[in-house]
C-alpha cells in the first residue's frame, strides 16, 4: 500500500509481499535479468542490495551510481531511489522494516550521516562471499513453515556487523565520524528542523555551544561548513518534491519556508545552476 508523509509516494513493505504476512519486518528477493524503476519513489523501510554481477546504474537520491560486479548496495528508509539494469543482472535484495533497522542501528559502528557517503561499497571476493552465505542463509530460514525470526534476526544483526567492519577495512576517512556526538547530534537536528530553521546559531543553541564553534567542528569533522550542511539538507528535500511530489513551486517554496519565489530560486539555483522549473523539467 502507500502513504501519503510530506508529499510523496511512500512504499511500505506490504507493496512488496507475495503472500501477506502480518507485522512483516523483513522481505527477501532474488533480482535477475533487465529491471527497471522509472518513476522515483521512496520506502519507508532500508533496503540492501547485493549485486554479485550488474550492468546499469542506480540512481540512490539524484547520486547515479555504474552498477559492478559484487557490490553492496544501501538505500536507507526515505532516500528516493531508481533503477536500470540489465543483462546479465544477478542480486540478492532484503527489505528490512523501519522497526528492525532503528533496532539494529547499535550494530551500525559509525552514524548515519557517515553511511549516507558509502552508500555503495565495491566488496573483495571474501567480503562479498560473506555476506552472501548470511544472505542465502537467510533466504532459507524465510522458506520454513515455521520460520524462526530470532534467528532470521540474529542473521540480520551479523550482516550489519559485517558491514561495519566492510567499512571500516575499505575506506580511511571512518575515524573522523568516531566520538564525535555532537556532530552526529547536529545531522539529526538538520533533519528535524531544516524546513523552519535554517541558521547555524539556532542549532548551536540547541547543542549548547557557540555558532562559531559548531561551524569549526563541522569543517574538521565533515570539511563542511554548517551553514552548507542546512543548504545541503533543504537542497535535498528541493529536488525530491520538484521531481516526484505534485507540489507547485509555489507550495514547495512555503513547505520549505522560504520568503517567496524569488529566494528559493536564487537558492536553487546558486548551487544547481539551473533554476526550479528547469530541474523539474529535465527527464
């Protein structure tokens, strides 16, 4: 079914079930051969993707990644996503609920706003062959009559631990994203208040320190301003309604609580270079 949450088409994992299973948190699929999701749209729950060999591409909020031989897909629960693939296609997909994901977000070693950078990670033969034994081994335990959810679960939980560690081995940049709460506490209130509050004093007064200081530690941390990080978020929220909600410019520019149409476009189009109708325009 779908539901209707700030303007978009968001599909639940009831969409997706052959057979209805009541309280449903977790979906296997096997993808093979030319597939395609033309119209962008996001889920309510996280999906992985595990492509052992792919030709297309997948486009994970407006970020077009060249589909590969054994990679890890992540799509986290509201990122608008699309996709082309096609021969020869081979993947392994779980749709995992919002309830389990926020459950199993401990397992996670870094943040979100860190995985948000990798959300496609290119796996050595070994990782990718251990993650493929946990996701075979899950797509057996969902075919028993009675299936154990504990242990489809406990499978689930050494999948998000592999990921972790898949991260940590494959990328240098993980250790800026350790201890550093506020940081990590800044992200989620972007997310949070971005479409009322768009200055940095405001966040920082929420976080109990000086602006100047959260705009300090956010270049260390994220080689980012804090100021860019706010635009980064209204930027984001911009192009998902002007492509896949039926808004009005009009409406969007007072969703995202600009001053006028003016504004919004000179802000649009400062860091797309092309104004709002143009975006909306393009295929």
């Amino acid at each position: 079914m779908y539901h209707i949450n700030d303007h978009f088409p968001i599909l639940d994992l009831q969409k997706f079930q052959d057979r209805i299973i009541p309280d449903c948190d977790l979906l296997f699929h096997e993808l093979t051969g030319p597939r395609e999701i033309n119209e962008p749209h996001k889920h309510d729950f996280f999906i992985l993707l595990l492509f052992q060999k792919s030709v297309g591409t997948h486009t994970i909020d407006f970020d077009r990644f060249v589909l590969g031989t054994n990679q890890l897909h992540l799509v986290l629960p509201g990122q608008v996503h699309q996709w082309q693939m096609a021969d020869p296609t081979y993947a392994l997909q779980l749709m995992i609920s919002r309830r389990w994901f926020e459950s199993l977000l401990p397992a996670l070693r870094f943040p979100i706003s860190y995985y948000l950078k990798h959300l496609v990670i290119n796996l050595s033969e070994t990782s990718f062959q251990s993650l493929l034994a946990e996701f075979k081994a899950i797509s057996e335990n969902l075919k028993e009559k009675e299936i154990l959810w504990e242990l489809v679960y406990a499978r689930l939980k050494v999948i998000i631990l592999l990921i972790s560690k898949i991260v940590q081995d494959n990328f240098d940049d993980y250790e800026q994203y350790q201890d550093n709460p506020i940081m990590a506490k800044f992200v989620l209130l972007i997310d949070e208040w971005y479409k009322s509050e768009k200055s940095v004093a405001f966040y920082a007064e929420k976080l109990n320190i000086s602006a100047n200081y959260l705009n300090v530690l956010s270049n260390r941390v994220l080689q980012k301003s804090a100021s860019f990080l706010i635009q980064e978020r209204v930027l984001l929220e911009a192009k998902r309604l002007l492509k896949i909600s039926d808004k009005t410019i009009k409406a969007i520019v007072f969703d995202l609580g600009f001053y006028d149409n003016a504004s919004f476009s000179k802000f649009f189009k400062s860091h797309t270079n092309m104004t709002p109708s143009q975006f909306k325009a393009q295929p």
